[in-house]
C-alpha cells in the first residue's frame, strides 16, 4: 500500500515539473504577444500587420537571409535595408511596425512559439502547432531559467531519496502509536501524515518556483512602446518648452496615479497653438477631440470625444504602487523610473534598467524595470532620508522616533551600516505591495 503511494507521489511530483515548465514557457511567449504585438497582430487574421501563424517557415521558404526575421522584429528598418526579403514585406501596409530592441532572439522564438500553438479558430486542432516547435519551445525554457530547474531538479531528488528513511522510522511508529488512533478526520490525519507532510513540501516548492519566476520576469515589460493616438512629443512639450511634469501629470506628487492629462489640458495651449507643417493635422486631433473648429476665431460644438492613450507602465491588479509616497515622501525624481522624459521625442516606453543607470544622479539596479526584483532591490538600498528636510521632517523624525522605541537594539542594527533603508520599514514586506 505504502510502495502503491510512493510511486503515486512520484508520479504527481513529475507531472507538476512538466506543466509547471511547459506553462511558463507558453505564458513567456503568450504575455510578450499580448503585451506588445497583439494591436497589430493575430495569428490566423490579417489586423494592422499580417497574421503571424508559422511565419518562421514562410520567411524561411521566401528565401529571407538567415536571423533576418529576428531582426525585423527587433527594428524592421535595419532588416529592410539590409534584407530583400524584408524589404518585400515592409510594403505590405503603409502602416509600419514598432521597433523591439530590447527583445532577445529566445523571446522572439517564444512569441512565435506561441503563435504557432494557437489553434485556427473553428478547426479542430492545429496540428502544425506539435513535433519540431515543442522542441524549440523547451529550449528556449532552459535557455532562459535553467538554473530554477537544477536547484529544483536538486531538491526533488533530496525528497526522493529522504523518502526511504522517512517511510522507516514511520512505519516503526506506525505499530506503536497507531492502534490507539480514533476513527474522525484527526485520526485520518494522523494516518496520512506522510503524504500531507509530503503534499505540503510540493506546495512550498511550488510557491518558491512562482517566486522565482516572478523574480525573473526579464524583459516581459522591459522595453514596451505601444502605439498612440497622437504622436506625442515629450521633449518638445517637456524639454524644449519646459513644462513642468506635474502640469499634465498633476496627481504625481499627490495621489496614487500620476495621472495622464485630458483634453482640456492640451486646449489651453493648442487652441491657439495651432501649429505648422505636418503638426497641424496632429493638433487637429486635439481638436476633434475637444470638438473644437478654430475657424472665425474658434467655435465648440460640443461633440467630445476622449483621446484614448494606451498605457505605458503598467503593473499586474495584484500589486500596490504609489507616485506621491515615491515622488513626494520619498523624494524619487520621475527619472530614475521613466528616463529622461525631457528627451523623448514620441511615444513612451518602459526605459531598459542599463539606460536608467546611465542618467546621472539615478540609484544603479540591476533587475529588469518593473520586475518585482526592481522594486525590492531599490527597497534593500535606497536609504530614507533622516533629520529635518524642508516640510517632511517631522515625517522623517517621527518614524525614527518610532523605531527607536519599538526596539532600540534592531534600531542599532538598521544604523550600523550608517543608514535606514526602506526594506528596513517593511519595504521588503509582501503585503505592502500585494493586495
Ligand atoms: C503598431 C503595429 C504593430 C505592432 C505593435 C507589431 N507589428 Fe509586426 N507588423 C506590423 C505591420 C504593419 C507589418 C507589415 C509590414 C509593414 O507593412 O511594415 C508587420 C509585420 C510583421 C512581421 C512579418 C510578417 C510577414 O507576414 O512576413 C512579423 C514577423 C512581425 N510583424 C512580428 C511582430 C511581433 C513579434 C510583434 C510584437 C513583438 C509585432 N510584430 C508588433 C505592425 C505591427
Ligand atoms: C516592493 C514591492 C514588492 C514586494 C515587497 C513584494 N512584491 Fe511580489 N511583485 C511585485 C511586483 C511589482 C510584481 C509584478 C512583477 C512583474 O509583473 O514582472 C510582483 C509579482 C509577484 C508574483 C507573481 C509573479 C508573476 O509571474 O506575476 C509573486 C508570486 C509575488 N510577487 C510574490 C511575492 C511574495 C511572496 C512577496 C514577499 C516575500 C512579495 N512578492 C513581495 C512587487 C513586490
Ligand atoms: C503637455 C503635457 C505633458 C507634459 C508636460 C508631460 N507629459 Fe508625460 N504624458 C503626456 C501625455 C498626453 C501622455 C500619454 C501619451 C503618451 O504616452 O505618449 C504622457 C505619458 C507619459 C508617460 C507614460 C505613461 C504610461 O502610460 O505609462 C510617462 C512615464 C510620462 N508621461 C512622464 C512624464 C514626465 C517625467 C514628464 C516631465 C519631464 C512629463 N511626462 C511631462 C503629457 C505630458
Ligand atoms: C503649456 C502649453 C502646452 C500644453 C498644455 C500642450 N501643448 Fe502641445 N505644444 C505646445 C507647444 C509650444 C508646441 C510647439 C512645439 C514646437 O513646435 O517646438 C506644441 C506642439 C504640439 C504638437 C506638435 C508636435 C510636433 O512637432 O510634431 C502636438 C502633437 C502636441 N503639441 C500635442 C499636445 C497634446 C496632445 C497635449 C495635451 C496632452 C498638449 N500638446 C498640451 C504647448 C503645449
Ligand atoms: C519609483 C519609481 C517611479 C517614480 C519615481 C515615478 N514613477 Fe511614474 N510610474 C511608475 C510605475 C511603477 C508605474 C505603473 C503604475 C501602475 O501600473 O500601477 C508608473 C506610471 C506612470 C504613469 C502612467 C499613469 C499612471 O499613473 O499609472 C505616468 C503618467 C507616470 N508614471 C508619470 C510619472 C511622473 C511625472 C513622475 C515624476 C513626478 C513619476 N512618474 C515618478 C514608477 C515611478
Ligand atoms: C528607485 C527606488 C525605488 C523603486 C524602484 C521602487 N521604490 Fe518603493 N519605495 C522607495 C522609497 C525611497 C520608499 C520610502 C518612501 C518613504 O520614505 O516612506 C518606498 C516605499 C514604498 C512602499 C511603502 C513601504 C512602506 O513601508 O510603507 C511601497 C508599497 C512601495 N514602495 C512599492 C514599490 C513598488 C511596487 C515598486 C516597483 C513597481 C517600487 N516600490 C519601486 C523607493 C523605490
């Protein structure tokens, strides 16, 4: 009965690896395309680029140069010039595509791994998606998390191999103890101990994987520039004519979201900013929008219509992020998370954490931005400021003050290397960002 068990929970153990490696792998591939292709592209619909179902063979069998496919994901003006075949495939809309720099060649498989998984709608199974694609796909997982397999691999041959020992001493207290058992759910447990003690190992390990992985979301966000409405340049409205973030953004340093700006926003300047050139016909959407015609010294109709930005940054519903306590407690420039917006001359990305590192003045991390370790790296080293700093010392003074009574011998420890940080107020703490 025990041996039956044994070779049960060896086969659940197993089968948890398999799903738990094959759905990070497909929920790589899946989360990119949603988040960055899926405007454009479906797999088995032509949308504003092409379908992309099996476009590897079809660039293949077009006689595209080799990697040049990576390329044109990556920045489809640097494959077009260089590339025939991509050069034939950038006429195909007048529209053209994003540039993906910050996608590797691994996640660009994974996305087309992805695609080629979904079935044709209506049609039974899409039997293209099996044979050769689940063995690029499986590839791509080692690629990139390998080493969460090993310890993982490491631990589950520790709980094989305990198992024996475990199974003696158990059965050995089995005969003494377990005749004077009671039927009832007690008794059942006491019983089964060893499979829920082992059921419970499996659980922990499938927390600490999750954790992991979502420690490790490299470049699922990383990089991301969706279209927008109205090319808006930042550094012409920020950088050359100064104005000041908080004038559009203007809950920043107030309130949880930063807060984009509505239409009115925009019309005190452009209803008399009208432009010139080719900005003109991108200030008329400002005003159809506001349904505003400036003809004979401007008239409103009436007939509004929100300008839909589509949305940069952006956190999973499970986490708690907030400007003022980073950007007005915390004293964060905007810089440190978005770049320097004063140079961005259109369409906002999630800054790669190698460029942010490069303004002056910004704490060096090494995660990937927005990431989980992101946040708790800066949390381990950004220190909060002590003493009297202009309208928030009293803040400053009363936490530290609190510190200090709440436990005088920790608060040493937290100064010992000169410097409370924020991990150190709970900044590390799962609940103060996970709902
Ligand atoms: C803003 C819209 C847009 C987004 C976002 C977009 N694409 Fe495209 N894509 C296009 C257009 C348009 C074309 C057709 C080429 C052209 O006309 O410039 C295209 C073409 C392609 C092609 C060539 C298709 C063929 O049939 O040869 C591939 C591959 C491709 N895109 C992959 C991607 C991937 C992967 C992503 C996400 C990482 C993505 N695209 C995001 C608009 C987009
Ligand atoms: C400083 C803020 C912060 C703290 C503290 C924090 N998290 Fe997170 N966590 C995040 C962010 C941000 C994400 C989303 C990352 C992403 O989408 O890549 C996340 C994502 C996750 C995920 C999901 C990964 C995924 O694939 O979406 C898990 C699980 C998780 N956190 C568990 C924890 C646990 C357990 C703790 C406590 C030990 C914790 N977090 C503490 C910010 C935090
Ligand atoms: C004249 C108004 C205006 C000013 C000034 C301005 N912005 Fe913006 N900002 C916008 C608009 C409109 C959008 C949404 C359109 C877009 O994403 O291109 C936006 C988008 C953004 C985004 C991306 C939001 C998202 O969806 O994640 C960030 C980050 C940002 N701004 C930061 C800044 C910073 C930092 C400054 C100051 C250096 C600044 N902005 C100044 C109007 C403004
Ligand atoms: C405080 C004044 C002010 C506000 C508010 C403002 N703008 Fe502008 N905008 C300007 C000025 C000045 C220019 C001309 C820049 C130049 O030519 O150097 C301009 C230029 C533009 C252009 C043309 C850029 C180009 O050269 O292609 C667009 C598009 C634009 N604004 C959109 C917006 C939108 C959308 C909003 C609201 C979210 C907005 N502006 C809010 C002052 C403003
Ligand atoms: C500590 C990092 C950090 C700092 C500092 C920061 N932001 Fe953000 N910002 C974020 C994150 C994270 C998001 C995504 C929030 C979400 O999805 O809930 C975001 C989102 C935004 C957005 C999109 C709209 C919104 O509110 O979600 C705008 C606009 C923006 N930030 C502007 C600014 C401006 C302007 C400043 C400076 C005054 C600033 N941010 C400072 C991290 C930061
Ligand atoms: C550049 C550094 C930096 C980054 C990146 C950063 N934070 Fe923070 N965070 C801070 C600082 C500094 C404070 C402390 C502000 C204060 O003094 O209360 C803070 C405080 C917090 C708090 C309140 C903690 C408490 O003890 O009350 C939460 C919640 C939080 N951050 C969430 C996030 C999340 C979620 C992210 C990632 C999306 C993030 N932070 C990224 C610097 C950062």
């Amino acid at each position: 009965m025990f041996n039956m068990g044994n070779k049960g929970l060896f086969t659940f153990l197993v089968t948890l690896f398999m799903l738990t490696a094959f759905a990070s792998n497909a929920q790589e591939g899946e989360s990119i395309f949603n988040s960055k292709c899926a405007t454009c592209h479906a797999p088995h619909k032509d949308m504003t680029g092409p379908k992309l179902f099996e476009v590897r063979q079809k660039w293949e069998e077009g006689g595209a140069m080799e990697g040049s496919l990576y390329q044109w994901v990556k920045n489809w003006q640097v494959a077009a010039a260089t590339d025939p075949y991509a050069k034939e495939v950038a006429d195909w809309a007048p529209s053209a595509m994003t540039t993906f720099a910050d996608l590797s060649n691994e996640q660009i498989d994974a996305i087309f791994n992805y695609v080629d998984e979904q079935p044709l709608p209506g049609a039974g199974g899409g039997e293209s998606a099996a044979g050769g694609e689940m063995v690029a796909s499986t590839n791509t997982q080692e690629n990139d998390l390998g080493w969460i397999w090993y310890i993982l691999g490491a631990v589950f041959l520790v709980v094989i191999f305990s198992v024996g020992g475990v199974k003696r001493q158990l059965q050995e207290l089995d005969e003494d103890a377990g005749k004077e058992i009671k039927v009832g759910s007690k008794a059942w447990m006491f019983k089964n101990r060893k499979y829920i003690g082992m059921v419970g190992l499996v659980v922990v390990m499938a927390g600490v994987t999750w954790l992991l992985v979502g420690l490790n979301q490299v470049g699922v966000v990383t990089g991301y520039q969706p279209s927008q409405p109205i090319a808006f340049p930042h550094d012409k409205h920020a950088g050359i004519n100064g104005i000041d973030c908080k004038y559009c953004h203007n809950s920043a340093n107030k309130s949880k979201s930063a807060g984009i700006p509505t239409t009115n926003v925009c019309m005190n300047c452009h209803k008399q900013i009208q432009g010139e050139g080719d900005q003109v016909e991108k200030i008329k959407k400002i005003y159809k929008s506001a349904g505003f015609s400036p003809e004979g010294g401007g008239k409103y109709s009436g007939e509004t219509e929100n300008i839909v930005w589509n949305k940069v940054h952006q956190l999973p519903d499970h986490v708690y992020f907030n400007h003022s306590q980073h950007v007005e407690v915390g004293g964060i420039d905007c810089k440190q998370c978005h770049g320097d917006m004063t140079k961005q001359k259109e369409l906002p990305r999630v800054v790669p954490v190698e460029e942010l590192n490069k303004i002056e003045g910004n704490i060096q991390l090494t995660k990937a931005t927005l990431t989980m370790g992101w946040c708790i790296e800066c949390h381990g080293v950004k220190e909060v400021s002590s003493g009297p700093i202009e309208g928030k010392g009293g803040y400053y003074d009363e936490i530290h003050k609190r510190l200090l009574e709440n436990d005088e011998t920790l608060y040493e420890e937290y100064l010992e290397d000169g410097k409370v940080t924020v991990d150190e107020l709970g900044g590390w703490e799962c609940a103060k960002c996970h709902y």
